[in-house]
C-alpha cells in the first residue's frame, strides 16, 4: 500500500518524544515511546528558495506555502483552500478596548466552510501520494464534512464516522456528497477509539489518525497567512479554540517556521486557547497548574470542539506555558452571546465554536490580557449556518406584514418612518 517517497525537502517523520527517526509513510506513533510522530522538514534547503516574493507569485489558496507542506508533489486535491479574509474587527475591538483586533475568518473557506478544508486538503494529498483509494475519518461534524466534499472532487472511496448527536446540518453536509456516513451512538471520543482499531484493520487513509502527522501540518496555514496579511509579522497574541489541541499548536509552529525563516522578525507571539466549559479539559488543567490533562466527558452545544480526551492536549499546554499563554472557557449561554456579538458587530456568522473564541477573547479582554495597541488575531472556525440550532429562538423574530402599504405603515411606526426620511435627506436620497 505504501510506497513512501521522499524529497529533498521531508526528511522523515520523527517522535515528539523521543526524537526517533521513521520514513515518510502513514504511520504516526513511535513503536519505542508511543510518543506521536510530527514531519521533519530540511529547512536549510526550503530556505535556499523561499522568500516573500517567491509565496506571493503562488496561488492564492493555502498551496502558496507548498515549500512547508508534507506533500511531495503539486497537490492534487483542494486546490482553492484558504486565503481566507483576516479581517480588521473595529466594532468588536471598540468594545473589547483594541484597537488592532483581527478576525480570521474560516467560516467562509472553500469548499465546506470550515478551517478543517486546510487539514483535509494536505492529508488527502499525502494520501493519494501514498497510493490510497479510501478515505475515512473520526469526526466531531466539520471533519467529515470536508472529508466527504474532497473525496467526492478526488473519486475516492469515503467512509465518515461521527457521533449520532449531530447538528442537522452538518449531517446533511455529509449526505449530500454520497459517501458511508456513519452514526455511532457514542460521543467523539467512542468515535475515535473505533476507528483507531477500524484503521489497523482497513486499507483506508484514516486522515486524522493513520495520517495525522501530514493531516496536522495543513493547520500552519492560518499562522502562514496571518503573517503573510499583517504585512509580514507576527502577532502579538493569537486567541484560538481548542479540541484536540492540535490547530492551537500548529499555529504557533506556523510563525515559528516563518521566523526560523527569516521570512518574519522573531516575535514572541502570546498563544491564548479558548474552550467551552462543557468540554474544558485543557483549559481546567491550565487552570489548576496540572502538566496532564484529565479526561472529561462532554457536555456543550459546541459539539465541533467536544473531544473529552484531547491528542495534542499536553503540547498545548506546553505551548501555553511557554508562550506566557492564558486560557478560558465559556458556558453554552456565553458560547450564544459570543455568536451574536461577532454577528452584530462583525457581520460574521459563525459556529458555535466561534461563540468559544469570541467568548473566551472577551473574557481575556476583561482580565486585561491584552493592551490597547496590541495586534490580536482571533481564529473564527467555523459557519454558523451549520449550526442554526445554538441560536435558534435566541435571536429577534421578523415582523409579519400583508403586502400593503397600509399594513407596513400600521406595523412601522410614524416615528421610524420620519427618523428614516431624514435620515434618506442627509444622504442625498430624498
Ligand atoms: C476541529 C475544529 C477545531 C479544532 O480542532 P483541533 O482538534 O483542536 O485541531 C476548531 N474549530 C472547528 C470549527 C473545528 O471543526
Ligand atoms: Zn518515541
């Protein structure tokens, strides 16, 4: 099955513990420690022909920074995903008391409007490089999403398996593309230890487990493209939402490439992680000065982030800690007002991991984290048309009217109609 090449610019994969050397194959756990494996790139040779210039005249989707992915050929898969808006939040920052506050903003990547495009596309790459016609994955609702939307576009086989408890919408946004969709009455982490033993079984690219380490690397992107939209640095703190961990830690493996690079100045960016309180493993631990996390069962409408045993949680709190980091989490009714805050503010409509962000962001705010003039980037993940149950009910109501002048005057009152026809003067239109 596995015909494992390397370039000049993979020199394998190596244990995050140990440091044990492996080939670039679909493997991802050290056979000496059980430590996971993380791809080893030579940097001295990507740095021989990387620079600004040469990311800028590439595509404009996250394949510009090919030269730091894990594939060793063009890909071949998901070649419009990412370059996703960072977006200058003013109305938001005006109510936190920031005044560079950035939203980026993966509720609108391509093609299932979620930041897990950006993993998908390098681990479907990897595999096919690697000889694979299935594709399968243990999801929490947006990984099997994009899974699905990608093997439809690459014709492979698809198997996607997920908790019974899903949002509608991201079942359906499974259904749609035709792969084997399946429902296990179980929560993320059941999911999860079925399908390890599925994936030693199966001929299958498991894309978060078997291929995890390449399917990982695709979360640098958003560090890639944050440094590439500010102008080429670094910024001061970075707010994003945990589950597993592994975005969190990949971002700031991101810019530390870059500066590793000389491609940005070294800057000692501040990793802040957001959870929900109903799933809060790595920020109670955090919280409580434990270097381990305790797994919890799950409990929070943020069904995307609700991984009760988190894979990366221990590099995540070691990211913490090294980065002078801080930690939050959010209740679901907190998860609800951050989704309304960043829509209203914002124009954004996002998931309720979103609601995470924005909640834990403001709560860093209010215990003055931040200072005025810092460079924040806030990680938006995820849309919220996926999730319409979070807020259903929780919004205004229309205003039911015939289709009458009459009844729309009756129901708009003279008062509004005057403030608006002044208003329509002042601007030239009456
Ligand atoms: C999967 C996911 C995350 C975070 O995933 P990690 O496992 O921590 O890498 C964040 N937001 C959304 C919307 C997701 O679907
Ligand atoms: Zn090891």
């Amino acid at each position: 099955m596995v015909n494992a090449k390397t370039t000049s610019k993979i020199l394998g994969l190596k244990c995050r513990e140990c440091g044990s050397a492996y080939p670039a194959e679909a493997i991802h756990v050290c056979e000496f420690c059980f430590g996971p494996l993380e791809v080893d790139y030579d940097y001295a040779a990507i740095g021989k022909t990387l620079t600004r210039e040469t990311i800028q005249a590439g595509p404009l989707s996250l394949w510009r920074y090919a030269a730091l992915l894990p594939v060793d050929g063009p890909p071949t898969v998901g070649l419009h995903v990412g370059m996703t808006p960072l977006v200058h939040a003013k109305n938001l920052g005006r109510k936190l008391g920031l005044n560079h506050l950035y939203v980026k903003n993966d509720t609108v990547n391509h093609p299932t409007l979620s930041f897990k495009d950006r993993v998908v596309s390098v681990a479907i790459s990897r595999a096919r490089e690697f000889g694979y016609k299935t594709v399968a994955c243990a999801s929490t609702g947006n990984l099997a999403n994009s899974v699905s939307a990608h093997a439809a576009e690459a014709n492979l086989g698809c198997y996607v398996f997920i908790p019974s408890n899903l949002e509608a919408g991201k079942v359906l946004g499974n259904l749609v593309y035709n792969p084997t969709v399946l429902a296990v009455d179980g929560n993320y982490d059941d999911v999860n230890r079925l399908c390890s033993e599925i994936a030693s079984e199966y001929p299958w690219a498991f894309v978060n487990i078997n291929v995890r380490p390449y399917y990982a690397e695709g979360s640098k992107t958003l560090a890639f493209e944050t440094a590439e939209q500010l102008g080429w640095r670094a910024p001061d703190h970075v707010v994003a939402p945990m589950a597993s961990g592994s975005l969190y830690t990949k971002i700031r493996k991101g810019l530390t490439e870059l500066a590793k690079l000389g491609i940005i100045d070294e800057h000692p960016t501040r990793m802040h992680g957001a959870q929900a309180t109903g799933c809060s493993p790595i920020a109670r631990a955090f919280e409580e000065g434990r270097a381990f996390v305790r797994p919890v069962k799950p409990d929070t409408i943020a069904k995307s982030l609700a991984i009760g045993n988190p894979a990366d949680g221990f590099y995540a709190l070691k990211t913490a800690q090294e980065t002078d980091g801080r930690m939050a989490h959010v209740s679901d009714d907190e998860i609800v007002e951050g989704i309304k805050l960043l829509a209203e503010c914002e124009g954004i409509f996002a998931e309720t991991a979103g609601g995470v962000t924005i909640g834990c962001l403001r709560k860093l705010a209010e215990a003055g984290t931040f200072g005025k003039d810092d460079v924040v980037v806030a990680y938006i993940t995820g849309n919220g048309l996926k999730t319409q149950e979070a807020v259903q009910g929780k919004v205004g109501d229309v205003v039911r009217i015939s289709p009458s002048l009459t009844d729309f005057e009756n129901k708009f009152s003279l008062e509004d109609k005057g403030a608006s026809v002044a208003q329509a003067k002042a601007a030239g239109r009456g």
